[in-house]
C-alpha cells in the first residue's frame, strides 16, 4: 500500500498559564491550512492525536485534558495600534471537533512571549529591559488583549518568582489587560439584559424545573449558578465531579438550556457541536478547602469558591477567560457572583478554585442602563517546553 509521506511544521510546544498548546506561525501552516476551513481543522486534530477512541492522544501532541488540547496560529498584525492576530482552536480529544467560538485566557500569555521569540513586533518597541508591551488581536472574539513581557538582556525573562496556582513551578509574571471584553458592540455583558435570569431545565435534571443563572459575555460567555441549588459545594475536587456521569450530564444539560436562552445557538441539539462555549461554572460564598497539591485555603484567602467546567469537565484550576468573566460579573450588583462574593461594590475578586487563588482586577460602568466592562487585569506566566517542527502524515488534511 503507498505510504503518504510525513510533513513536518514548524512549532512551538508552550505553557501558558495553566494550559499548554501547540504555536504556530500562519505562514508555516501548509497553503491549504493558511485559512479558515477542513483542511485547517484536519490537520490540528491529526498534530493533536484527535480523535482518539481511547481518550489519550498518544499518537499526538495533546496531553488528554482540555487544558493541553489547544492550539494557536499567530501572524503580523494589518489593524493598526496592533502587533499580532491571535487565532486559538480548541481541540476536541475524542470527537472530531476543533472549536473556534471562544478565546484562551492561560494561552493568552504565552503569545506575547512567543511573538517577541519570533520577531514579530517591531524591534524599536521591544526594551532592552523592562516590560515589553504586546498589542493583541484576538481574532475568536474581536477583542483587544495587551500583554506585559518582561525583558531582560534583550530575551524575554522566564525565571523569576511569580507563583501561580495550578503550577509546580515559579516564573516570571507576564500581566494581561483585556480591553472592553464585552462580546456586543455597545460592550453590554449581559445577552438577556438581566442579570440574574430563571432557567427553565428539565425537572429530571434540576428539581421544579428552574434554575437562577447569571448569563454573562465577558472575556467568553458563561454561565454561573449557585453551587446549593444543585447540591454543590463549591469546594469540589476535580474527581468529585469528574468521576461521576451523572453529574456530568446535570451540567452539560443546564449548560445547553443557558446557550439556548443566550441566543448563542438555534437548537439544543446544536449544544454538542459548541462544546468551548459556553462555560458554565458553580459559585459559593468563602470557605476553606484543601486545593490540589495538599495547599489548605483558608475562607479569609478567597472572596468566593468557583468550579468551573470545560470541555464537559471540572477544570484542574481556573480557565483564564472564565476569570475574566467572574472579575467583572463581581463587580456588578445582584449576580450570582457578587452575591456569593457578599455584594456591594468592588474592583478587584479573589478566587477560590481547585488549585489555589487567583485575583482578578476588574472595571465595569453602568452607561443609559447598560453595564459595560472596560478592562479586566490578571497576571499570569508562560514559558517555552519545545521548539522545532511538528510531524503529521501527509495524507492526514
């Protein structure tokens, strides 16, 4: 039988906050992959290892989670006041799925650093040392991200002593300001113009057949309900809900009612083929936990616990663009978020996720009636893993 031969692409392996993904050059892509379309689709699957009937990826580079199923492609950017369009697949890892509905808040740091690395930002901006400040087009969204890099000796600075949570080890900090990340053009945040919104779900699923929810694009649309209206917590590891089909399934069917009621899909059945967005997430008030890795919180560490899911699963820590969802929903009086977080008026959020903290700095405004945000600030880290070129069979997009 012929053999197709491989191909190898340029690439670069990366972590970037809390996930990992696979970088690529636009220009580096095959011609037929260079835009939007099956071939393009085909071949991230194929580097990813997807879909894989096991559930591994063994035969590619995705690590089997949500968090390391990711792929970016970067070019120069054409709109001015920017240094780079930022495009990010969300790979499925058993259905042969890439989805491209939403950003990546973790990967989001790695993009700057990856830029810099590449010579994609004019050198007359980039300090010898200092922060390099790195324009973004997030192309998913049409939103504006600035990146803060620093620089040391003329490369960007990995080592340092930035702890983030969901992370074994320190690195240097790279800030990210996410610019007016409501989804509407006007920059209003919430799809129904509530900002609390009764659900109707099936009482086979919820109890009464109702359900409060805050229905919120900010960053990435997401749903957030109250961790004891479903009998949760808000303090569950990742294997409470994980291990556990049913609970699965309670949440992916209240995350396809919200779609619907969000207008961001026609049909319920339509739900499974937008698995990225949106994400849904449980909120609670402050109360101590033991976080992944053995680390106790304390309830005076957070100002509320929140599990968020992706890709049908409870994340290992927090999604960045949910985190940018939940700054600004706190801020914002009578969502499920700023209740749990005890109401009033705040700026600033500190999270309680499975792994640990994360604070989020947020700015909203209430403008004719509508609540807009204008940036939303966290800090993260990224750092290189492997660089050199990716291999797919040629016969494989």
């Amino acid at each position: 039988m012929d053999q197709a031969p491989r191909i190898g692409i340029p690439a670069t392996y990366m972590r970037g906050g809390t996930s990992k993904g696979v970088f690529f050059q636009l220009q580096d892509l095959p011609e037929s992959a260079r835009r939007p379309g099956a071939a393009r689709d085909a071949l991230l699957l194929r580097v990813m290892g997807s879909p894989d009937r096991y559930g591994k990826q063994i035969d590619g580079m995705g690590g089997a989670s949500s968090s390391t199923s990711k792929a970016v492609i970067l070019c120069r950017s054409s709109r001015p006041d920017h240094d780079v369009d930022f495009l990010f697949g969300q790979v499925a890892i058993d259905r042969q799925l890439v989805d491209w509905s939403g950003n990546c808040g973790n990967l989001c740091a790695a993009v700057g650093p990856f830029a810099l690395r590449n010579g994609l930002i004019d050198a007359e901006r980039v300090p010898r040392d200092g922060l390099a400040c790195v324009r973004i087009w997030q192309a998913n969204i049409g939103r504006t991200l600035v990146a803060h890099v620093p620089m040391r000796g003329g490369e960007v600075q990995e080592s340092g002593d930035f702890e983030l949570d969901g992370v074994a080890f320190p690195s240097a900090e790279v800030r990210i300001d996410f610019i007016d990340p409501g989804a509407a053009q006007d920059g209003a945040m919430f799809p129904t113009g509530r900002v609390v919104d009764e659900l109707a779900v099936p009482a086979a699923v919820v109890a009464g057949g109702k359900l409060k929810a805050t229905l919120i694009d900010a960053g990435i649309p997401m749903v957030f309900i109250d961790a004891a209206a479903i009998g949760c917590t808000g303090t569950e590891a990742q294997d409470a809900i994980n291990g556990h089909p049913r609970a699965l399934a309670m949440f992916e069917s209240i995350r396809a009612h919200a779609a619907l009621h969000m207008g961001l899909i026609d049909d319920l059945k339509d739900a499974a083929d937008r698995q990225h967005t949106p994400k849904i997430a449980v909120v609670a008030p402050p109360a101590g936990y033991a976080a992944a890795g053995g680390r106790q919180v304390a309830a005076e560490d957070v100002d509320l616990l929140v599990r968020a899911l992706s890709m049908g699963k409870l994340h290992h820590a927090m999604m960045g663009t949910a985190a940018v969802a939940i700054g600004a929903a706190a801020t914002i009086p009578g969502t499920l978020v700023n209740l749990a977080a005890g109401g009033g008026e705040r700026s600033a959020v500190r999270i309680g996720h499975p792994s640990g903290v994360l604070r989020v700095g947020a700015q909203t405004r209430q403008a004719n009636g509508i609540w807009q945000v204008t940036q939303v600030s966290m800090s993260r880290s990224a750092r290189v893993l492997m660089e050199g070129r990716v291999f797919v069979p040629g016969d494989a997009f």
